[in-house]
C-alpha cells in the first residue's frame, strides 16, 4: 500500500525539505527546486493571466505571451475544457483565440496518440528523411550537451534554463531538439527521455511526439533552424554574449544549413527553389 504523503506545512521550504528526504533518488537525479508553485489557487491565478490574442502573435518569441500553464495541465490541475472556456471569454471576436485554442488542441491529440499506441511511443513512428536511418543515430546523450559544456552559448543556456527551471519555452524545445538531433546526430529517444528527467511538465506523449516531429519520424520532413532565427526570436540574449558569433554550427542561409545536415536529401534544393519563389513574389509586388 502506498504512503500517505503529510499535506500540511507552514511554508514551501518545510515541504521542500520533506520531499528532498521522502524522494530521495530523485533529488539525486536532479535536486533544483522549479520556481513555479503548485495546487489549484497558482493554477487558477496563472489562468486569470492568460492573453490569447497577443499570444497569437507573440508565442514563438521567448518573451511572448505564452501561458505556462503546462504544469498544471500536466498533473490534472488544470483541465483543457476550462482553459479553452477561459480563452474564449477573455476575447471579443473567438478567431482571436483561434491560436491558442488550437494548441490546446495539439495537447488533446498527442494524448489520444498515446492512448492508441500506448509503449509505442518510444518507437519511431515512421522513417526518418534525413537521408539516414535509424541505426546512424547514437543512443546516447555526450556529456558536453548534458552538463552545459558546448561552448555555444545559446545551447548550454537552453542545458541551464531546463536543468535549473524545469521549463522551456516551445520555440527554444524545438531548437534544443533539433541540434541534439540533427547537428550532433543523436537518436531522438536519447533526448526525449533526457527532457523527461527535468520538464516539470514532462509528458512522454507531447514530448516524444514532438522530438520525433522534430526528427521526421512523426512528420514530412525534419526541423532545422539557423543563427538568424534564434537571433530573431530569442532577441538576441544567447548571440550577444557568445564566443562564436559569426562562425557558430548554426550560421548560414537555410539552404547552406540543409545542404549541410541532409547531404543526401533534396531539403536543400527544395529551400533554395521556397527562397528564390519567395523573392520573385517580393519583386513582383514591388
Ligand atoms: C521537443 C519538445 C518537447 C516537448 N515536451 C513537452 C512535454 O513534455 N510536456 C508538454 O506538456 N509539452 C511539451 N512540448 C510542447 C510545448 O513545448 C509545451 O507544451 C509548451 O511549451 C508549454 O509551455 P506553455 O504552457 O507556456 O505553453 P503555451 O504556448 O502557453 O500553450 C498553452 C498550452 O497548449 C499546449 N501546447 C502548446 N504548444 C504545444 C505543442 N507544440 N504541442 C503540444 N501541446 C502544446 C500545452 O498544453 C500548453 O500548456 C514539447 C515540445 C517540444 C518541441
């Protein structure tokens, strides 16, 4: 039979201290303390917090509007349907919660995945088109990436911000998983079961589904990013400081980067044609 957990504590840093001793190998694993608070009075105050019109506009950039309501979510404080009634009454016009509600959405139907595939979500779900197979990814994590050590200045922050926060903003997931991925070559389970040791609001459906939509096994084709768009969307707070600046794994057109990452695949011959229809379009409307 299972233990009682004691529920009564004066303040958070007497319940922190008692967890600390009841779970002792997983303040072994990882011992910093999330900032974010639990139970329903925080999850409701976050909830009065939530802006969806500016989050439609906002959400990839890391100062957005997002919500940080993942947590709650995760432990069933909070329910979809409350949320999504929520985000509808804080608009006038319901297209301005369109966004929002359709992230919700996205939540909804991993779970219903993981209800369907149950263990297989440890699986690849379809093959890679990457140009490689399975078998070329290494099945586990180096050490530089997990203590921090990369000497890129945007990655061992993003290592920091997971280890110490337990919270990453979205945009900054898909980066972190595409570079273990994708420029280390790292198989995806290796990353996703390393983001479950530290995510507060770790879920093996939303988070192997999405490192394997990030890999190409749950989608058409792999994520890949360059320097420019981590600059745009993170404000430039990790390129300002970083020591490789200019000469980063990361520099160069979407095109020079696939060309790199996917020798073997038509990725970037199909960027440069996306880029050069793009342009023509520019010129046309003068
Ligand atoms: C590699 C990777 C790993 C991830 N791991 C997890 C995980 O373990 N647990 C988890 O809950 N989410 C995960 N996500 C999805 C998403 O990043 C988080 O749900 C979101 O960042 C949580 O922050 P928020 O509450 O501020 O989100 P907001 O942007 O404010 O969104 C509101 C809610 O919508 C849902 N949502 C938003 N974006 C997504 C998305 N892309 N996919 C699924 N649901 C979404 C979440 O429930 C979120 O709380 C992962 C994404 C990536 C790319």
């Amino acid at each position: 039979m299972s233990k009682n957990l004691r529920r009564d504590f004066t303040n958070r840093d007497e319940m922190v201290s008692y967890l600390r001793q009841e779970f002792v190998q997983a303040d072994l694993l990882d011992s910093n303390v999330s900032a974010t608070p639990g139970g329903r009075k925080a999850a409701e105050a976050q909830l009065n917090t939530i802006y969806p019109k500016k989050y439609a506009k906002t959400r990839n950039y890391i100062d957005g509007a997002v919500t940080r309501l993942s947590p709650y979510i995760r432990h069933g404080v909070l329910n979809l349907a409350e949320i999504r009634d929520k985000a509808l009454d804080t608009v006038d016009n319901p297209d301005d919660a369109e966004k929002f509600v359709q992230e919700l959405a996205y939540r909804e139907y991993f779970q219903q995945v993981y209800t369907t595939i149950g263990d297989d979500i440890w699986e690849s779900q379809e093959d890679w088109k990457t140009g490689y197979n399975e078998n070329d990814y290494a099945l586990e994590l180096p050490d530089d990436i997990r203590n921090g050590q990369t000497g890129l200045a945007c990655v061992d922050g993003w290592r920091n911000e997971l280890v110490e926060t337990g919270y990453l903003h979205n945009h900054v997931r898909m980066y972190f998983a595409g570079y273990i991925v994708h420029w280390r070559r790292i198989h995806w389970k290796a990353g996703a079961s390393w983001f479950l040791e530290h995510l507060i609001d770790g879920d093996p459906a939303s988070n192997n589904l999405s490192w394997q939509w990030v890999a190409s096994t749950f989608s058409h084709k792999p994520y890949y990013f360059n320097r420019e768009n981590i600059e745009r969307f993170t404000n430039g707070v990790y390129c300002k400081g970083c020591p490789l600046y200019g000469d980063c794994d990361f520099e160069g057109s979407y095109d020079e980067v696939a060309e790199d990452l996917f020798p073997n695949t038509n990725i970037a011959e199909e960027q440069r044609q996306n880029t050069q229809r793009r342009n023509r379009n520019r010129s046309r409307k003068g």
